[in-house]
C-alpha cells in the first residue's frame, strides 16, 4: 500500500507539513496588512510569487547585491535543487508568502535588478546580431568598407582590409570541405578577428542602420 505524499514546504532544510503546529505560526507571522481585502492580499500572494520565481534566475551577482534576508535566501535555494513538479511549487508559494512581509524598497529594487539583467540580456544580443551582419556583409560585398569606413573613421584600414583578404581566402576552402562532409563551415581565424574588430568599435558607439540603400547604389 503507497504511503499518501504529505503536502508541506521546506524552511531553512526542514519540512513543515501543512496545517501543522508550525505551519499555522508561519501563516500567522505572514498574514500580512490586516486591512487588505483578502482578494487584494491573493493577488498580492500571487505577483510576489511570481517575482520570487523570476528571482530563481537572477544572475549571482546581482541576486547578491539585493541584501534579500536569508529566510528567503534559503527559500529560494531549496526551490531551486526541488525538481519534482508540485514539491517546487508547493516551496515557490512558501517563497511569495516570505516576500509578502519584505518592505517596498527590497521588492522594488528586486525589480529593478531582474530589468536590469533583461535589459542587459537583450543589448548584448543585438551587439551580437549587429556584428555577425556587419562581419558577414563585410567580407561578402565590396561596398561594405566604404559604407563602415563612413560610420567607423578611427578604424584601422589597413587591419581591416586585410582581415577581409584573408576571410575571403578561407571561405571557400573551409566550405568545400564542410560540403564533403555534410557539415557547416568551419571559419578561419582572419574570420573570428574580424568579428572581434568589428565588435569592438560597435560596443561603444550607436549602430548605424546596415538595411539603408548606398548613396552610391
């Protein structure tokens, strides 16, 4: 005969089974505004939690930064080794219960921090995407140099001239090779330098649109 799995959350690597002693003193500590409707504090419950999961994968460092007091630390380190799918989510709301007692401030600079690696996230694939093109039109189409050459003047001409050269050499041994084997192309090192050139001038500087038609085309 199966045993029944007892419903409960984890507090600092104890399990605290639901509707026990220690359960209903948890529940009363975080009860939260007396005056709050209890529509107003289940909605409340549930965007905190919500918050609380995002805050699952928050880079380290900026997870850190927050000062976040270490009931709840521990909390959300148990959530995250928790695999099994209703034990994680009985432990993620155990965390919006935490989160519901945390002042303004911390919940608010949660917030920021969670936009902050989002923002950040997407910045860098746009460089990333922004340079691939600008690579790849690079070595593909000849007026492609006086095009960056406008946007970029402090760029090394005679660097970046030669990178492409040597790009442009590779290619078509590395994609026969590739097409023989039924693979995708392996790229040379002139190739991976260029894209680091290219990068580099991009990072700091604003992206000029690549889709905008040549004054000379």
């Amino acid at each position: 005969m199966s045993r029944k799995l007892q419903k409960g959350y984890f507090v600092k690597g104890r399990f605290v089974a639901e509707g026990s002693a220690q359960d209903v003193q948890f529940k009363a500590e975080r009860k939260g505004r007396p005056d709050a409707s209890r529509t107003d504090l289940k909605r409340e419950s549930a965007g905190l939690q919500a918050l609380g999961k995002e805050l699952l994968d928050l880079r380290a460092d900026l997870f850190d930064a927050l000062g976040l007091p270490d009931d709840l630390v521990q909390a959300l380190a148990e959530a995250r080794r928790i695999t099994d799918f209703e034990g994680k989510r009985r432990q993620l709301q155990y965390v919006g219960k935490i989160m519901r007692r945390l002042e303004p401030a911390l919940v608010q600079a949660a917030r920021q921090a969670l936009a902050t690696q989002r923002k950040g996230s997407a910045a860098e694939k746009l460089l990333l995407h922004q340079t691939e093109q600008w690579r790849d039109r690079l070595v593909a189409d000849d007026a492609a140099l006086p095009s960056w050459m406008a946007a970029h003047p402090g760029t090394d001409t005679q660097q970046l001239r030669a990178l492409i050269r040597q790009a442009r050499k590779s290619a078509p041994a590395a994609g026969q090779a590739a097409l023989s084997q039924g693979l995708a192309p392996r790229k040379g090192r002139a190739y991976r330098e260029l894209f680091q050139l290219v990068r580099g001038h991009l990072g700091g500087a604003d992206v000029p649109d690549m889709h905008q038609e040549h004054d000379d085309e």
